[in-house]
C-alpha cells in the first residue's frame, strides 16, 4: 500500500477503536481532544513500518535527517518489509512509547508527537510535493505549530499514546497483508503472510476504492466519538 493509504487506514482504525478498546486496555475512557489527537498522530505511526525504505515516500519528510535515519533502519532491519514489518516491531514500538512517556517525560512526549505529524503530514500530502526544501522545511513548519497546539491539550503522560503508535504500526501491516509481497509478520521467521486484495501499490482498487471508503469512515467516526455536540457536552 501507499502512504498515504497506511496514514488514512490507521486513523479511521483509532477512531473506530476509541471508545471501545482503550476503556478496555488502558482503563480510561478518552476525551474528545484525546480522540482527535491520537487520530492524527495514529495516522503518521501507520507510516514508522516504512521507515526500512530509504527511498519511500516518507524518507524526505525531514531533509536529510530523515534520509539518513531510514538508511540507517533499512541496513539495521534487514531491507525493506523485514524486522519492521513484523509484530515484534509492533511490541517494540507500543512498549518504547510507554517507557519513553513514563521515564522520559514530556520532552520525549513532544519529540514524538512532532515526529509523528510530520509523518502524518507527509503521508496525508498536506505539504508541497517533491523531496526539496520546500517540502519538508513546510512539514517541519506545520508540525512544530501542531506539536505547539497539542502540549495545551495533551495529558502530562498521555497514557493513550502508546496505544496510538502501536496500533498505527499495526494497521500498515495488516495493510500490507493486502499486498502480493505480503509481511513477515513472526519475523524472524521468514514466512510472509498476504490476502492478496490488492495486486499492485496505487491501482484502482486501493485509490478510488479503499482510500474513499476509510477517508469517509474516518470523519463519520470522528463526528460520533468526539465531534457530536451531544458528546461533547
């Protein structure tokens, strides 16, 4: 799948996901700020997967440190679609989220959260195209004003962000069980597990089908879980 669908895909599964399993896992019910926080920020983990590409989408997304960061996780992962397309990837970003949050604070939980957008805003193509400056000094730009907007709203340890960044992670796997190439999902284990739904990355099927169906879901849910006036007040 495409970036751009892996980012849709993990916020329409947050917003599906809110008012049920995080009251169930985490033990809190999430707030509407909450809820369209952690939509976004879901939306750009859907993308950490990816980050085993070096020439992906996503590897310009911040210049030239983002270029060298997925080298440096393709060659530590094994090349595109190996150890960070597996659910131990999935553990590992949920459990470092958690420790990061509990131990480091808030400057780890901004960091992320400007990580993250970035990420999202890429992926969901809210900036210039192409891989020049005007790209990604745009997302730096957007996801610092975001990053600015979320501390006021934010929890001090946002217990649901974890949650977030795991299950981003996992919907691009399960997206790309949809693909022919399939993923390694009990990496190290070699065996890559595919429903092949769609054939080819940008056909017809994943753009005018999918991505419109999860882009409609995704706001119908927001409008229920956190937007209604009804739920707000």
């Amino acid at each position: 799948m495409m970036g751009h669908s892996h980012a849709v895909s993990g916020a329409m599964l947050y917003a599906a996901s809110a008012p049920f399993l995080p009251p169930l896992l985490l033990h809190t019910t999430l707030q509407p700020a909450d809820i369209l926080m952690g939509t976004v920020l879901c939306a750009g983990a859907a993308l950490l997967p990816d980050l085993d590409h070096h020439d992906g989408s996503i590897a310009n997304f911040l210049g030239p440190l983002s270029k060298a960061l997925c080298r440096f996780v393709a060659w530590a992962s094994g090349g595109h679609r190996h150890a960070t397309h597996s659910l131990l990837f999935v553990a590992l970003m949920g459990a470092g989220t958690w420790a990061g949050v509990t131990f480091l604070g808030r400057n780890f939980t901004l960091a992320l959260t400007f990580f993250l957008l970035a990420l999202a805003i890429r992926a969901l193509r809210l900036c210039p195209p192409g891989d020049g400056p005007e790209a990604w000094i745009t997302i730096i730009g957007l996801s610092a004003l975001g990053t600015f907007g979320m501390n006021t709203w934010m929890p001090s340890s946002p217990g649901w962000l974890p949650y977030a960044v795991a299950l981003g992670t996992l919907a691009h796997l399960l997206g790309d069980c949809l693909t022919k190439k399939g993923a390694p999902l009990l990496w190290p284990h070699k065996e890559r597990y595919e429903v092949v739904l769609i054939k080819r990355s940008g056909n017809s099927v994943e753009t005018k089908v999918l991505v419109p169906i999860m882009s409609v879901a995704t706001f119908v849910l927001l409008w229920f879980t956190a937007l209604s006036p009804t739920i707000v007040n």
